[in-house]
C-alpha cells in the first residue's frame, strides 16, 4: 500500500513539471489550512483523486473534471492550483471541494 501511495505522490510531482511550461501563469492560492483527514473527506465528496501523503507529509488531492488540486505541506498549510486556462480564485477551489475558507495565519 505504501508503495502505491509513494507512487501517486511522485506521479503527482511528475505531471505537474510536465505541464509547468504550460501552467506558468496558473492560479495559485493560499487556503489556509487544512488536516489530511479534512481534505480526504472532501476529495472524496468531489469525486475527486487523492495524491496519497509523501515521505515529508505532504498531501493533496486533484479533481481533473473541475481543472483543480490543492496539495497541502506536513504542516498543514495548503496551495490551491488551477490551469491557466481558466480564471481561478481561492473560492472557488474551496468550493469544489466543498471546503470553508480558513484565515492565513502568517
């Protein structure tokens, strides 16, 4: 099992740099944080993938119908992603995931 998580993870990293050229001007958002249990719920409610949790503790989860994934650090701070192709705010990526927006704390 833990192998298939390392694997997500790692194809995880491999797809974005492939698609980084292409993403350059990506939206990328803070959205506070969020446990790895709260995310997993709410990826599992979008019908969406779950990225696993890395050696580091990292997590995330994509859902690739809605053109979104948010990937998470070990201390729980996240990063919502959107293509280029779309104009994407925080909200609506909370939103798709079903998630209320938490403060930043810096």
């Amino acid at each position: 099992m833990r192998n298939i998580t390392v694997t997500s993870w790692v194809a995880a990293f491999v797809v974005t740099a492939l698609f980084a050229p292409t993403m350059a001007s990506a939206a990328e958002k803070n959205l506070g944080k969020h446990s790895q249990e709260e995310i997993k719920n709410a990826c599992n409610s979008a019908g969406g993938e779950l990225l696993g949790v890395s050696d580091l503790g990292s997590y995330g989860c994509e859902v690739a119908s809605k053109g979104t994934m948010i990937l998470c650090n070990k201390n729980q701070e996240c990063t919502g992603y959107t293509p280029a192709r779309t104009r994407a705010e925080h909200n609506r990526i909370l939103r798709n995931l079903n998630l209320s927006a938490k403060p930043v704390v810096k």
